[in-house]
C-alpha cells in the first residue's frame, strides 16, 4: 500500500520539529546583529558568533537532534527488516520495487 500524506508526515515529524527550532534559535542572533558587524567578519566568523549567540535551547534542540539521527542508524542496523525509527512512528516498511512485482505475480499465479 503506497505511503499516504498522514504516513509521509509522521515519517519526517521530529526531524522537521528539529530543524524548525534550530532554523529559529540562529535567526535570533542574525535579528540582533548589525549590518556593520555582520558584514565586517568572514563566513566562518560569523558562523561561530552565531551559534555562540544562540538561546541555550539552541544546544538542546541540536543534541536531540543527533541523538535522534544516530538512534534512527542504530535501529536500521539491528533489526532485520532495516526499519528505522521513523518507520516505526509512522508505522511504514520500504520495500524495493521488484519485490512488490515478484508478489504481484506470485499471487496472480496462485489465482490462476
């Protein structure tokens, strides 16, 4: 059965709750900043500063963040339908293509 919109969003929920909370917590700082100092450091500066100046929650969201990345490997590794968290939330499996065709036919067959 193909993934439907409610399945397509569980699947991706915490990672878009993640990157929304980081993507607000480094604007803060970019709001704060003046253009003079902004524009007076080189990217990688600026870079810094910012995570730097970023609300404490910031670290938090970000520490979740890969902690729910390497939980999602650690998963996929050691079950053995290669599930990964977010297909257990969403209650979803991958299957490869040609293996939906060969069911297809094996079951066309037994009708036959």
């Amino acid at each position: 059965m193909p993934v439907g919109w409610s399945e397509a969003i569980l699947r991706h929920i915490v990672q878009l709750v993640f990157g929304l909370v980081s993507a607000i917590a480094l604007t803060l700082p970019l709001i704060n900043m003046t253009d003079t100092d902004f524009a007076s450091m080189d990217f990688k500066e600026r870079s810094l500063l910012i995570v730097q100046l970023a609300p404490f929650w910031f670290k938090i969201a970000n520490w979740g963040s890969q902690v729910w990345m390497w939980s999602e490997f650690v998963v996929l590794l050691l079950n053995k339908r290669k599930r990964a968290l977010h297909d257990y939330v969403a209650g979803t499996v991958v299957i490869k293509k040609k293996y939906v065709n060969l069911a297809e036919q094996y079951a066309g067959d037994e009708r036959d």
